[in-house]
C-alpha cells in the first residue's frame, strides 16, 4: 500500500522459511521500479479481500499530482 510518495507499505502472510534475504529481495525489486522509497512489512494473519472477493496487489492511496499542496520553499 502506498499512501505517501516516499513510503511503501507491504502486508505479509509469512509463509514457512520467509525471512531476512526474502524481504531484501522485495525491497530490491521494489526499489528498482519505484526509485528511493522506505519499504515497511507488516506481518499479517490473513490478506483482506476486496469486495469482489479478489486481492489488490496495488493500494495506491497517494493523491494525483493535481490534487497535491505545493511543496513548501525553504529560505
């Protein structure tokens, strides 16, 4: 899920065996599509369904460009 530009939130049902080179591994190839971004896991029982009863891979709740404040200007 990502709800900031800089931040990406990764919900996990960790399987047997996942671990510290499984999370590196997603934080490499996510990194390598979305640029400089922190990467969060949540572990997680369970993945909520929509309400057609599939998963979303993408939760992008960052508001378009247009919709955004403009960035503050330091002196």
């Amino acid at each position: 899920m990502q709800e900031t530009a800089d931040v990406l939130r990764v919900r996990v049902v960790p399987a047997a065996g996942f671990g510290a080179g499984q999370r590196a591994e997603i934080e490499e190839r996510l990194r390598a599509r979305m640029g400089a971004v922190r990467v969060v896991f949540e572990e997680c029982a369970a993945i909520p369904r929509g309400p057609n009863g599939k998963f979303r891979a993408v939760v992008c709740r960052v508001a378009p460009a247009r919709d955004r404040a403009p960035a503050a200007v330091g002196s």
